[in-house]
C-alpha cells in the first residue's frame, strides 16, 4: 500500500478522514483541490507532506499560469510540519527545467521516502534493543508514525513493525491520540493490518502506565527538530516524555533527516498550528460539550531535548541525553 503517489497524470493519496471504516482512494489533479486535502487532513504525516508539497508542485508546473503562487498556498496549508515546506521548496528548484524536471525530482523525494523509512526501521529496532537490553520489547507511541504518514512503512511505527518482523515485539500500546483520534482509527488500523499485538490506551493514561513498567520504550515521530533536538510532534507527546523520564524508559524519536530544521534553533521558534476549536468540542459531527463552551486546539507540542533520549534518522542516530545535537 502506498499512501500517496503520482498516478496517470495526478495524485493518488488514501482519504485517511475515512478510516477506520473506509479505505477510499482519491485522485486529485489540481493544486487547491492538494491543499484542501492537506487542510483537513486526508493526507497528513510529515513524510507525507513532504511528497504531497512537491508532486502538488509538479500540478503547479503543468498546469497554472502562476506556479509561485500556487505554491506559496501548498506552503501555508500547515505551517508546523517542516517536511512540507521542504518538499515545495526542493521541487520549486526545477521549475525552470519545465514541468517534467518538477515531477521527477517529485518522484525521487517519493523514492527517497520509501527508503528512508526502510533504514529509520532497522536503526532504529536495533537502537531499541541496544537500550532496553531486551530480546522483546513493549512499545508506546502516540498519534500515527506508520505507513499512513509516510509513503510506505513510516517512521516510529516503522520501528515498531521491523521489531515485528523480527519476532521482537511483545506489545504496542498505542495512545488514542485526541482529539482526532489519530492513533485509535489510524494505528490502531495499521497494527491490525500488520497483525502485530496492540492494545489502545487513553492519552491520560500513557504517563501512568509508564510508572507502572508497561512500556520498554517510547517512540514518536516528529514534524520538526530544532537545531538544539528540541522536537515538535502531536499533541500528548510532551507529556508522554515527561513519563519516561520519571520512569527511566527510553524515549525515541524517529524523523527522516528533512525534518531536522537549522534554521529553528530551538523549539520556541516553532510555529505550533491552531486547530478548529470544534475538533475538540464534537467527534465525527457529535457534539461533546454543551452550547457555547469553548477550546484550545494546539495540534502540536515541543519536547524539550533534554528529555530526549535519541533521535533516529535514515543516516544516524543522536543522543541528545548524551550532549549530541543535529
């Protein structure tokens, strides 16, 4: 399954809006119909977002009159995820070879992300068992890192399926991920697809749980790294870190080498996007609170890398608990 791809002429991407209980395939050939996508989530995941930026640039290139433009819009559809940004960027830098040179340097980034994931999956299983000393080990993670987020296999939740494959993985506890639920529709989905053993735990519950030894290690992703390893990623990962710290578990990020921004040089310049206050007010269209409450919405929080065990790339792995930084 591939999540996102370039397809007879437009992008093909999963409707994740309409898993669990659809798998939908939509086809989008114009660039605000990528942004809209992208807005409300269909697509979503750093890696992703970087494929989704470039091959909505090759659209630009073929298609409107003002390419600059049309990407300055794929840009701002959401402004945390650095991968984003990345992926307009590194296409915009072809545009003068015309619409082909665009699309191809759109494919290698879809290329490239597949191998990426591939590596971030070995490095890191083997990371995991060098710091649990374990031959099996039990795993939490938050939000969805898997497949879905990337092209193929994805990044935290790739880790979790390597140790899969090699018979190395007791147990995923998979936050559910509030307020949109990422983790109990979208992981939740994934694990049972790769038929590895899970079982979904409140976002409450995480740090906890943590203190009472049911977790070896902790894995997230990352839609942006702070030059220090400061690391934004979904909302709950904050405080998941918090948790492994009072409980002596590992805590691990895992991020392609894009999502590594120099330029930021601390998570306090990290834009943290804003959600629709109703994302927490109603599930689904079902209204939770009572007319006229009101919501914060972060859809992100900065861990502070000094919380941060190791982060793990396709290239390395660095110990931010080790004084290492990007």
């Amino acid at each position: 399954m591939r999540t996102i791809d370039w397809v007879d002429g437009a992008v093909e991407l999963v409707d994740q809006t309409a898993l669990p209980g659809r798998f939908h395939v939509i086809r989008i050939d114009t660039v605000d119909g990528l942004v809209d996508a992208i807005r409300r989530l269909a697509v979503r995941g750093a890696p992703a977002l970087g494929v989704a930026g470039a091959l909505g640039v090759a659209l630009a290139a073929r298609d409107e009159t003002d390419p600059l433009s049309a990407a300055a819009r794929l840009r701002a559809a959401r402004p945390t995820a650095v991968n984003l940004a990345w992926g307009v960027d590194e296409a915009l830098g072809h545009l003068d070879g015309g619409f082909e040179a665009v699309l191809g340097r759109a494919l290698r980034i879809r290329d490239e992300d597949v191998e990426a994931c591939r590596a971030m999956g070995e490095r890191g299983a083997d990371l995991v068992r060098e710091l649990t000393g374990r031959d099996r080990v039990r795993i939490m993670t938050v939000c969805n890192t898997g497949g879905l987020a990337a092209v193929e296999r994805g990044t935290a939740l790739g880790v979790v399926r390597t140790l899969h494959e090699r018979g190395q993985l007791t147990e995923a506890l998979a936050l559910e991920t509030r307020p949109l639920l990422q983790g109990s529709r979208l992981t939740a989905w994934e694990l049972g697809r790769m038929g590895a053993p899970y079982r979904l735990v409140a976002d409450s519950a995480g740090p906890f749980l943590l203190a009472r030894g049911h977790a070896d290690a902790v894995l997230i992703g990352a839609d942006r790294i702070a030059a220090d390893g400061d690391t934004a990623n979904k909302i709950g990962s904050y405080a998941l870190a918090l948790g492994a710290r009072r409980a002596g578990v590992p805590f691990v990020v895992v991020a392609p080498e894009t999502t590594v921004d120099l330029a930021t040089p601390t998570g306090a310049g990290i834009e943290i996007e804003e959600r629709d206050p109703e994302e927490v007010l109603s599930v689904r269209g079902a209204r939770l609170a009572p007319e006229g409450a009101h919501a914060l919405n972060p859809a992100f929080d900065v861990t502070p890398h000094d919380l941060v065990t190791a982060i793990v790339t396709e290239r390395r792995v660095i110990r931010p608990d080790r004084g290492e930084r990007p």
